[in-house]
C-alpha cells in the first residue's frame, strides 16, 4: 500500500566550491481529457507556458470514471511562481499547487493517500500556494478538502475528504474547516491508483455544491443553465479555429458561453439559438457583459 511518489522536482546550481538546491514550483493545471493538445497549444502561444500532459489513467473494460475521468491534467514546474496570464488562462478548469503526484500500489490505498501528504511536500505546496494567494489571517486560517474519485476502491470520495482532512489537521494544527469560503482548498483526485492532491490557486475559487470550482468569466452574469462549463466552450473555439470573417452558429447555445468565447478569440460573427426563452434572455445578458472585450459580435 506505499505510494511510489514522484519526488519534488529540484534543480542544482553548481560551481567548484559548493552545490546549492533550488526549489521549484510544482503546478497541475486541469482541463478537459481529450483536448490537452489544444490547451497546451494555447498556454504555450498565448501565455508563452510550456507544460505536459500526463497520460490518462486506463479504464478496465466496462469501467466509466464519470467527471473523474473528464479530467486532463497537465503539468508544469518552475523556479519561479507562474504568471497570471497561465493561471487565468481561459483553457483551464482548475490549477493547483501539487501537494502529491503519485501512483498507488495495491492494498490499503485510502492509508498510502493519506500516508503520501509528508511534511516536505505539504510546505513545498503551500510555499506555491502563498506566492498566489493573498495572505491567510494571522489566526485561525481555514481549508477544506474536495474529492474526486473514480475506479474500483473500498471508499468513497467522502471517506477520501475525511482521511485528508486529519492529515491536513495533523500538519496545521491551528487551522478549522470551513466549508464555505476556506482559505485554502485541498483538492484530491483518485482515478484508480492515479493520485492527485493540489491546493487549489486563484483566480479560481471554490464552491459547496462541486469539488470543481468556479471558473472566472467576469461577463457570465447568468450561468444557472450553462450547458457546458467554459474552459470547454474555449477549448472548442480554438480546436474550431475560426477566421475573422466567419459566422458561427450554436444551434443549443444555451446561455451563449460558446458563441462569446468564439467571439472573444476572433472577429467572428456568433449566432447562439435556444428553444429556452429564459436561456435566450441569459445569454444576451452574457453577450452584453462581454461585449467590451469581443473582438467579434454575438
């Protein structure tokens, strides 16, 4: 049931007198499983990031991972913390500060989870994590722990969340849950033996009702029936690759987060339609709050 845990990443400075270690950043950045080609591809023009994908975890025959294994991950370690632009990057989900990246062996894997958040790893994240994140209160900082699980284990995500959260509580023994607006949230993907456990980094910002949180779109003022989350509606606008010129249309645009994202990367004319009339009216809300950053119409 040990972890075989990838070390944190180092990098060595050498001269004829002495060896000195830098530390280094260690970010996973979360996208759709699928299209990380078309993310990396984004991070690396727009943002000039280079990072990796991490291979997806194999399903069994018959074996569905559900949102777990919507997920793609990619991965990217630094000497210094990331930019803005990369963790705002309009292809991305969620970034995190990794804690633990690791693959479970068999037997007691809730006990090797938890087993693998050492003391080294925990403060190397948080040490991310406060490059970021504007400083905790000086008393009483508050987190809390969201899971993702997916595979064949003898527990649940809550059970997961629980183990965590003492292990969290054993390392930061002054600090309470809060399961509303925490200062620092602890995210855990389990997909089979595939383990991920990462501080959640701003401009992201968690929510109750979803172990994946918010993702920031100033403009979307009405997204209570958004039918795909809008790092997706992004991925697909430049996996579509429109020209200026064009005219796009989506026929079930819902609240139009696909229409405006097309229109926030080219000078395109985008059409988003829905039998809905009260997703209409909330997609021209949309459309009128992003139309100050359009480089195209909807």
């Amino acid at each position: 049931g040990r972890p075989r845990a990838l070390s944190l990443p180092v990098a060595f400075a050498c001269d004829a007198a002495v060896a000195a270690v830098v530390l280094m950043h260690d970010y996973a950045l979360l996208t759709t499983a699928g299209l990380e080609s078309v993310a990396l591809d984004a991070l690396a023009s727009e943002c000039g990031l280079r990072a990796s994908a991490l291979p997806a975890p194999t399903a069994r025959k018959g074996e569905s991972f559900g949102s777990a294994g919507g997920l793609g991950i990619l991965v990217a370690s630094r000497q210094e913390p990331l930019a803005a632009c990369a963790l705002s990057a309009p292809v991305l989900q969620a970034a995190l500060a990794v804690v633990v990246r690791c693959e479970v062996e068999d037997g007691d894997v809730l006990a090797a989870a938890v087993g693998s958040v050492s003391e080294e790893r925990w403060r190397s994240a948080m040490r991310t994590h406060a490059a970021h994140a504007a400083p905790p209160p000086p008393s009483a900082p508050s987190f809390r722990i969201a899971s993702l699980r997916a595979g064949q284990h003898d527990f649940d995500s809550r059970a997961l969340s629980s183990a965590l959260g003492a292990a969290v509580s054993a390392l930061q023994p002054s600090w309470r849950v809060d399961l509303e607006a925490p200062d620092v949230c602890v995210l855990a993907l389990l997909v089979n033996r595939s383990l991920l456990i990462g501080a959640l980094l701003p401009p992201f910002s968690p929510r109750k009702s979803d172990p994946l949180p918010m993702e920031p779109r100033q403009w979307l003022l009405r997204g209570e029936r958004a039918h795909m989350r809008p790092h997706r509606a992004a991925l697909l606008a430049r996996l579509l690759a429109p020209a200026d010129g064009e005219v796009l249309l989506d026929p079930t645009g819902g609240v139009g987060i696909l229409a405006i994202e097309a229109a926030l990367l080219a000078s395109v004319t985008a059409h988003s339609v829905d039998l809905d009339p009260a997703a209409c009216d909330a997609a021209r809300a949309n459309a009128a709050a992003a139309a100050p950053r359009l480089r195209g119409r909807v």
